[in-house]
C-alpha cells in the first residue's frame, strides 16, 4: 500500500546515456512535483504538474523532460546524462496545488553517473 | 530572492535531552505554509510538522512543537525528550504561491547521544 512509489531506487549510468525514472501514486492526488536533492543534501523544486498540466518548471537544463501520461504518474526522462547529474531525486505528490495541500515524497532514486 | 535558512549544519542532543533547531526565511508573500521535514538515513522525507503563516499560535505534534516568530521570519523547531530515532537531518521549508513550490533550506543533521 506505498502511497508514492519510483523505480528504481538506484540506478548507475555512463555519461551520454538516457535514462528515465518512473513516479506513480495511489492516492488520488491531482498534483505531482519533481524535487533534485544534490551532493550537499541540497532540495530544490524541478517541475511540478497539476491533473496532467506543466505548472512549474524551473530553471532545469532541456535534457530533462517530464512525462505525465495520468495524474496518478509522472515520469523524468535524461536525456545525454553528465556527472553532474547525480543526484537523488524524489517524486512527490498532493492532493491538489496550493500552499495547504501537504506534499507526499517518494523514497527517492539515487542516479549515479560515471 | 526567497530563501530559508538552517545555520545550524550539525546539531549533537542528549537522550531524553532537548534541543532546538533554528530556521529563519525570507518571503515576500502574506500567505504561506512553514514545515519541519526529517530526513533519516533511510533517505524518506518525513514530515514532521507545519504550520500557517495566518495562525499565531504555535504548532504542536507530541514531543515536536514550533517557535513561529512571523515578523522575525524565524521558525525554529523544538524536540522534547530527544530519542535515538530523531537522528536524522531536518529541513525547514516554506511553500507559497498558487503553483505550490517547497522551498527548503540546507539542512540541520541531528546527532542523538546516549
């Protein structure tokens, strides 16, 4: 019964490679969010998406791209990775945008690139 | 810019012991939400507790409660009888805007001694 779930949990790549990392939730959120959490345990917001909608997106290189073919998914694909990609990041979800709605994490999925 | 932050990057405690966690933000927005996450090895985001920017009065979750100074713009996070399971890093963060974004601040790792 995981509310937010990624796979996969670790995933080891070379530079140059593409690689995607899926997100899914069972809780009826309409809000999903993707969060980089850097080598300094650093966490900053990447996108976000409300019922399937791009509401945020910062300032994040074009070689990431998010997919949300439902609102209970939302997938990150790399495009080229670079060693300074490595990073884990956590998908998260609330039941809807706005400051009240409490946000859900996944248990994150630590990209190492080589 | 907004920010948070932690000044704190490594805390030590006593079993039993209390210990306050320092916070301070920077926004310039009227309505917003303040949250103490946690962070264990595991690597789980945790939430452990938050609070309305519109309520004075402090927030409380069992042995976790809040000092909500709002015109200071500080938030620090009390732990009363400090437990071996509250070792972890604990991030402050703020969420405002219609689009929903978590701002965290950099950290606080919490050492918990017997």
């Amino acid at each position: 019964d995981t509310a937010v779930s990624q796979t996969p949990k670790y995933l080891v790549t070379q530079m140059g490679n593409d690689k995607s990392i899926k997100c899914e939730q069972n809780l009826g959120h309409d809000t999903m969010y993707w969060y980089k959490q850097d080598s300094k345990k650093f966490l900053k917001i990447m996108f976000s998406y409300n019922n399937k909608e791009l509401i945020i997106n910062e300032t994040v290189p074009n070689r990431f791209s998010p997919k949300s073919p439902d609102k209970a998914h939302l997938n990150l694909h790399i495009n080229s990775l670079e060693l300074g990609d490595s990073a884990v990041y956590f998908c998260a979800s609330s039941l809807n945008s706005g400051i009240f709605y409490e946000q859900y994490f996944g248990p994150g999925t630590r990209l190492t690139v080589t | 810019a907004q920010t948070v932050t932690q000044s704190q990057p490594e805390m030590s405690v006593q079993e039993a012991e209390t210990v306050t966690l320092s916070c301070t933000y920077d926004t310039s927005e009227s309505d917003y939400y303040l949250f103490w996450y946690k962070q264990p090895p595991s690597r789980q985001m945790i939430l452990v507790i938050r609070q309305e920017a519109y309520k004075q009065q402090n927030a409380t979750e069992n042995r976790f409660s809040v000092n909500f100074q709002k015109a200071a713009k500080s938030f620090s996070l009390k732990i009363s009888d400090s437990q071996l399971g509250d070792a972890a890093m604990y991030f402050c963060a703020y969420n405002t805007g219609t689009a929903s974004k978590l701002t965290f601040g950099t950290g606080t790792r919490l050492q918990v001694t017997l």
